[in-house]
C-alpha cells in the first residue's frame, strides 16, 4: 500500500488532511468502491483527455460515465480521451488504471462534474491499486483551486 510520491508531496505541501484506506487489489472504478466498503459516488475518478495540444483532467464520480458531447460543450472545444499510453507519460509514479483526480499535482487543467457537489467527503485514487485517499470535500476543493465546474456525467 503506497501513495504515488508526488500526489504525497503535493498533499504534504498543500498541508492537506487525509486518511489512506487499503483495499483488496481491483482493476475498475466500480471495482475498488465495493472492495473499500465506500458508496460508488463518493469515489472521484480522473479521466484524462486532450485537445491536440495539451491534456487535461475531468473529474467525476465512481458511480457515472463520463458524457463527451457535455464537456465538449461545458469546455467550448473538441476534446478526446487520451491514449493509455498518454496517461502513462503524465503520470509517471502511478499504475496504469489508478491515477489520483488531482490534475493540479501533474500540471493538468481540471473540470470537476457537478454531482460531486452533493458530497461532504471524498476518496480517491492513490496511485496504485490497493491504496484510496480519504479527505473532506473541502480538503478536495483546496487540491483543484482553478477547476472549472459543470454538468458531464450521468449516472451508469
């Protein structure tokens, strides 16, 4: 059970409050919920997407997909997701799988989906596998000051 050193010194030096939850080994969103006893939606989830020219993260619950038409509208450009392989450039001292939603910590731009609002605390990838990161809704917001928000997902 580890976290992703540079989300570790991010936290440290955000002076962020949080507790580390181990989990049984999962491959999936949905998957790492069940096995850490937590509800699919207090779970965010990082998807990583790209206009061509730079990358950015979009930040939503466990329990919804990501709705690309929306956040192309919410952004007001075209956007895709990004490669595997992309994903594993930028973040290098994380599984492939089990990035942290905390773009800031790897220099991405951030928009936050709206259903997360609802939530008084959150958990969130810690870089591997077997490791979640749980902290207060208002620990979360400190880690993406500049996100924007809006309305892209929907519930699976």
């Amino acid at each position: 059970m580890a976290i992703a050193p540079r989300l570790q010194r991010f936290l440290a030096d955000q002076g962020v409050q949080y507790d580390v939850v181990a989990h049984e080994p999962t491959m999936s969103s949905l998957g790492t919920a069940h096995a850490g006893h937590i509800p699919e939606d207090r779970l965010a989830k990082g998807v990583v997407l790209s206009d061509g020219d730079r990358y950015m993260m979009a930040v939503l619950p466990a329990s919804h997909h990501l709705r690309l038409s929306d956040l192309r509208v919410e952004l007001g450009q075209e956007v895709h997701l990004a490669s595997e392989a992309e994903v594993e450039e930028i973040f290098t001292d994380c599984v492939r799988g089990a990035i942290p939603p905390v773009g800031e910590c790897y220099g991405l731009d951030v928009i936050i989906d709206n259903s997360l609002n609802e939530h008084s605390d959150f958990y969130i990838e810690g870089g591997d596998h077997t490791t979640l990161v749980h902290m207060t809704g208002s620990e979360f917001a400190r880690l993406n000051p500049q996100a924007q928000h809006g309305s892209f997902s929907a519930r699976q």
